[in-house]
C-alpha cells in the first residue's frame, strides 16, 4: 500500500511539473526548440514515419505459433515439406485411385451425393484493432450413403484461398563476405493466403492428379512465373523458389495445413474451424469444399467470405490510396508536432 501511494504522489508531482511547464511556454521557447537539437530530433523522426510509410515496414509478421499449436496446424517445416512430397508423382496413390474406380458400388455407379457448404462469417471487419479472427466452414453430404461418421466412406477437404497476387522471390548469397540478392523469380499469381484442412492427410485421399487440376494442397499451387523467367532455369531451380515462397508464407502464419482438421458429425453433417492470422491480406477470401469417396472427387462448392476494413483503418487506408501527397505531408506534420510537443513538455530548456 505505501509503494501504491508513493507512485501515486511521483505520479501527481510529474503531471504539476508538465503543467507548469506548459503554461511557462514562451515565444522564444518555440524559437528556441525549432533551432536547436530538438527539431533535428523531430525532423529525424518524421523521416522515420515517411520511410515506414513508404517501404510498409511491420506489417505483422507476428508469431503464430501458440496459435498454430492450439489449432492442430502444421508448423512452417511440415508445410515445406507437404509440398516437397505432394509435388512428386504417388505411384501407390495412383493404383489405389485405379483399383476405387474398378470397384465402384453398383448402387451408385454414378455417385449421386452432392455437399451443401456454409461459413460461420460472410463478411469479416478489420479494424485497427483486428487480432485474427476464427471461422467455420460447416456442411452436410446430400444423400449420403454411411451410417456414421464412424465408418469413413467419405473425404473431405477445405481450402481457403486469399486473393492472387504478383510476387518477386529472391535468393541471397555470401558474395566477398556480403549477403547480397543474387537471383530473383518474379511469380505472375501467388496466393496470399492459403489454408488447407482434411478429413486426414490429403496424400491418402486421392491422387497428385487431381490435386493439381484442382490446385490442392501447397506442392500442387500453380505458381507458374512470368513469360520469359521460366527460360533463365531448370524446373529444379524454379521449384527451390516456389518452396521458399511457400516457407516465407507459412512462417508469417498464411499458409496453413490441417490434416485433421475436418470432422463428421453424425453420417453426414461435418465441419472445421480455420483461423484468420491478424496479418491476412484484405479481400475476398475463397473457400473451396471437395468430396471423395473412394479416391474419387464426386463433388464441389464454393463460397465466399470478405474481409473489409472498416473504421478508422479505413479511412486512413482511402486517405493514403487516395491521397498520398497529403497523407504523406499529414505524416510529416503530425510527427514534427509530436516531436516539438515533447521536447516543450518535458525538456525545462534555458531561453
């Protein structure tokens, strides 16, 4: 209790000197301040927040770790390494595809099953505040031939696919002792967020062929570069760079995987939860629902969900878009204000 007061009377003696101190401003204390130390203080932080601006630094590449951990998903390396062995032709997978489709139920040669797919979350705000969001993808197999979720007849896989956009990936070298950029890839459409969640490992439900036709799974991605780039290197070398944008990704908490992550419910209603990270690039995001049965799509939905800024991070997304001169000219004002507001606050100063 006597620590509490004590803080709170050097608390209380703190606020008097800043009052104190601002109402013994003077015009000369202004002119002082703007010629001295104190406005190359403020000058260097306004070019702080104009070099933040401009190069788009700390735009959330916080750790997803814990929630990766809580959520079942796989760390950054198993996602590499999905792609690794998904991108690689599955001759076993291949025969049991061919053997599901000999042994076809005569019942249902044509696979009359369809899904019906909905999301938690339609629409998606993000504030400044916004912190990552979870939502849930939930459907149920229309005509569905099992007796219980127990039995297993059918697969499920849901991908959430962010906005495609361009994307440059380069590779460093020690050159001279330097760290230096010695290659670049400049990928003409890549994913900018990209989830996946299964029933169970996508490597046992069906084969590489229709996953890539599909574009399932991180090794089956088509990240097809830019005409001309593919000309300057082996398919071996393009594929060590669609790794590293894929590492790069999962490390930021965008490229996700859950192997089990889908569960039935009772013979046919199924569902998963599937986590937004706080750095999600805003747009539309995709979500993609494939059934199988015997190694076999049968069928497919899609729907949609937006995320939208709202609030003061949209308006101050319009008013850099919109406006960049004076959102930058704002920056600086703002920043050489705070500096100068500080400085005669909290610096006493001789006159």
């Amino acid at each position: 209790m006597a620590g509490q007061n004590q803080f709170s009377e050097k608390f209380r003696r703190r606020l008097a000197d800043a009052n104190r101190n601002v109402r013994a401003i003077k015009p000369h204390h202004v002119r002082a301040a703007l010629t001295s130390r104190n406005a190359a203080f403020a000058l260097g932080a306004a070019v702080v927040v104009i070099l933040i601006w401009i190069f788009n630094v700390g735009m959330g590449q916080d750790s997803q770790t814990a929630i990766l951990r809580e959520l079942g998903l796989a760390p950054p390396s198993a996602v590499v390494k999905d792609m690794e062995t998904s991108s690689q032709p599955d001759a076993a997978a291949e025969e049991r595809h061919r053997a599901a489709l000999a042994e076809k139920p005569f019942r249902n040669p044509e696979f009359q099953e369809s899904v019906e797919v909905d999301v938690s979350a339609k629409s998606v705000a993000i504030t400044a505040g916004f912190s990552g969001q979870r939502i849930v993808v939930f459907g149920a197999v229309h005509k569905s031939l099992q007796a219980s979720a127990e039995q297993g007849l059918y697969d499920v896989i849901v991908v959430l696919e962010g906005v495609n956009t361009p994307l440059i990936s380069r590779r460093k070298s020690n050159v001279a002792g330097l760290w230096v950029n010695t290659q670049a890839v400049e990928f003409a459409s890549v994913p900018s967020y990209y989830t996946i969640s299964s029933t169970r490992p996508i490597a046992e439900i069906s084969t590489p062929r229709v996953f890539n036709e599909h574009e399932i799974g991180f090794g089956h991605v088509h990240m097809e570069p830019e005409p001309g780039e593919a000309s300057k290197m082996s398919e071996e070398e393009l594929q060590k760079f669609r790794q590293a944008v894929v590492r790069l990704k999962a490390e930021e908490g965008l490229y996700q995987k859950n192997s089990t992550g889908v569960v039935f419910i009772g013979r046919s209603l199924f569902r998963t939860s599937i986590h937004l990270p706080a750095n999600v690039p805003i747009g539309p995001v995709t979500a993609r629902t494939y059934l199988f049965r015997d190694a076999e799509l049968i069928a497919e939905k899609t729907t949609t969900v937006q995320l939208e800024r709202q609030g003061i991070e949209a308006f101050l997304y319009s008013f850099a878009f919109d406006h960049p001169a004076l959102y930058g000219l704002f920056a600086v004002i703002l920043a050489v204000c705070s500096g100068l507001a500080a400085s005669a606050i909290f610096n006493r100063g001789s006159s």
